[in-house]
C-alpha cells in the first residue's frame, strides 16, 4: 500500500509505504536552487535515489522506479531461497 501526501504550496511530498520501514520525503534542496530531493525519516537516502530532482513529478517517477526495483529483487531472493522448497514438494511428491 502506498500512501502520498502532496502539499503544493510548500512544494513537499510524503510517501508511505509498506514496503519501507521510513516515510519518505521529497523537498525543496536547501541550496538555494529549484532542485527536489529526498529525505528519509529513518536511515540514509539509497545511492539510486540521492540524486537532485528538477521537479516533484521527476522525483515521483525516480521512486516508483526504485520501489519496482525493490520488488523484482526482493521476488528474486525469494525464488531462490525457496526453489529446493517448491522443487522437492512438487516434483518428488509423484
């Protein structure tokens, strides 16, 4: 489930999301510029996404793409975490 919170007169965005432990938050960078960027309520910005942002929308894609990513690994470790599983209680129970 993801939950977003848009405030367009402060230019801020909140993302919650089951699927991290922390909110994640996109706001005005404090160099003075236009830039967008995140913040995470608990532990650091991942590489993928510690990158400056020309607008609120481009950093919504960035996250998105991001949580996709997550997912097909996190689907990737479960399938081979669990193959001897499926392949012995599927194949050996003929």
């Amino acid at each position: 489930m993801v939950e977003l919170k848009e405030n367009t007169a402060k230019q801020t965005c909140v993302w919650k999301t089951d699927k991290l432990a922390t909110d994640i938050h996109i706001r005005k960078s404090n160099d003075g510029f236009i830039f967008f960027e995140f913040h995470f309520e608990k532990g650091l910005v991942p590489k993928e996404l510690s990158g400056k942002y020309s607008s609120i929308p481009k950093a919504k894609q960035a996250i998105t793409q991001y949580l996709c990513h997550v997912n097909i690994i996190l689907l990737l470790i479960c399938a081979i975490i669990f193959q001897p599983f499926f392949l012995q209680t599927h194949l050996c129970s003929s």
